[in-house]
C-alpha cells in the first residue's frame, strides 16, 4: 500500500473517528486506536479477507471498522439484537435493535458501508453453524465482543475461530481480557488457547 493510499485510508477513518467520539460508545479510545493499527497493517500486508464483530453492541466501533475495508470486502454484524436499557431519564433509555444499529452505521461509515447482519446466539449449536456458514472461513479479523459469562465466552470463540480457519493471517480480538470484573472472559480464552496450540496471544492491552 502506497503512502499515498495510507494517508486516505487514515484520514478516513479518522474522519468517521471524529463521528464515533460524538456517540456514547463504550470501547476506549486506545482499544479503537489498537484496532486501527491491526487493520492497518493488514492492509499494508496485503491480507484479504472480510472481518466481523461478534457482539456489536449500538454498532459504534463495528461502524469505524468497515471504514477499513478494500475491495468487495465485507463486515459482519453478529448479535442477539434484543438488549434493552432502562433508564429513569427516557433520554437515556435505549436498546441495540437492527433498526437502531443500522442507522449508527450509516451516520458513522456512510450509507454505502459493506456490511451484512447475522441475528444469532452462538450458545445455540445450529445459530453458531449458521454465523459460520453466512460468515464464511475466511475473515481475515474478528472481534469478539458479547456477553462477558462463561457459557458465552466457551461458544463465541470456537465460532470465531471457525470464521478465520481458512485465512493465512487471521487476527481475532478478545474484549475485556484480564478486565477484573469480567474474570470469566480471561478463564474462557485460558481454556480455548490450551485446547488450541495453533493460536498464540501476540498483544495484550490495559483499559
């Protein structure tokens, strides 16, 4: 990837930054930062390959993601899509709907972002067949990002890694590693790397 390419391919991701900050999303700025870096490099490596997030909350940081994307590349939305807020201000109530996350992601990434939505709850064998076979094998990225409980953790990342099995230089992202109050993410990915010795950990990073 040339300097020039690079430049544009930054400016536009730190333009749909600037649109991201003005929303209350909840990953840092270091770990959207770090995420940057990942896809960056991987473009500049000539890695190919669709990415996706598992767990994609209002869509903020999946929005900012698909900016990364070449070519026919594409981002996978994957959620439950039924997480519902409540709130004693009615302003700050709110919930992750298709319709709402849609609308994030055209606000942040542009109404021609790539990206398609898989409805699904991996815990659920035939729903996590299902993200694998609409996913497919060979996302060159993927976030894992949902619900922090064990059970959870145990089904999302043998789906990850299914999503990546076919790519040469896959990268997949664990949200919430070693966080103190998330200690069953930290036993899970402990469980998945000592069953899988074809995956090692490469970074870690502090909130």
């Amino acid at each position: 990837m040339s300097d020039t390419v690079l430049d544009h391919a930054l400016a536009k991701w730190m333009d749909a930054f600037g649109r991201y900050r003005k929303t209350d999303g909840i990953i840092t700025e270091i770990d959207l930062s770090l995420y940057l870096l990942y896809l960056t490099v991987q473009n500049c490596l000539e890695v190919k390959g669709d990415i996706a997030e598992l767990g994609v909350f209002r869509g903020g940081p999946f929005a900012l993601m698909t900016t990364t994307l070449k070519n026919e590349e594409r981002a996978h939305a994957i959620d439950v899509f039924d997480l519902y807020f409540q709130h004693p201000q009615p302003e700050r109530r709110f919930g992750n709907d298709p319709k709402g996350f849609e609308e994030t992601v055209h606000r942040i990434a542009g109404a021609d972002a790539r990206y398609t939505s898989v409805r699904a709850d991996t815990r659920v064998p035939e729903q996590a067949a299902r993200v694998v076979r609409e996913v497919g094998e060979d996302c060159r990225f993927f976030h894992v990002d949902g619900d922090h409980r064990l059970a959870n953790i145990r089904a999302d990342l043998p789906t990850a890694a299914a999503c990546v099995a076919k790519n040469s230089k896959p990268i997949i992202v664990v949200d919430d590693t070693f966080a103190n109050t998330m200690p069953e993410v930290t036993e899970g990915l402990y469980e998945f790397l000592c069953a899988r010795s074809d995956l090692a950990v490469f970074l870690t990073s502090a909130r």
